[in-house]
C-alpha cells in the first residue's frame, strides 16, 4: 500500500479511465483532465474500502473546457 493520498471518484462520465486518483494536497476539489476539458469532483464525508484501504470518496460536480 502506498502512503501517497488518494481518493475514489464517484459519478461524472462512464469511461472515465481512473476511479481511485492520487490527490495532493488533499483538499476540497479534484480536477481531473479529460477529453479536452476538467471534470470536478467534490469530497463528501464517505469513505469507501479499496484494495489501498479506506479511502475519501468525491463525487462529481461539473466539468469545465480546457482554454485554447
């Protein structure tokens, strides 16, 4: 088990590639980049077990484009 933070990300698009993401600093959003744009997710007070242990679980709350 890795002792770098990480979240499990809930909701936002079905083939999104990665559920279990590392977070640093864990705060209170995850941007992830995803085709063209940044899917947010925002940290609930649920925990969920993962084979790297209880983890935080975020949900998803927007996406926004990336600027060209």
């Amino acid at each position: 088990m890795s002792n770098a933070a990480k979240a499990v990300l809930e909701g936002g698009p079905a083939d999104l590639p990665d559920r279990v993401v590392p977070i640093t600093p864990p705060g209170t959003e995850i941007k992830v980049p995803f085709r063209g744009g940044y899917e947010h997710f925002e940290v609930t007070p649920r925990l969920q077990d993962t084979t790297d242990g209880p983890l935080r679980v975020y949900t998803w709350a927007y996406r926004t484009s990336i600027a060209e």
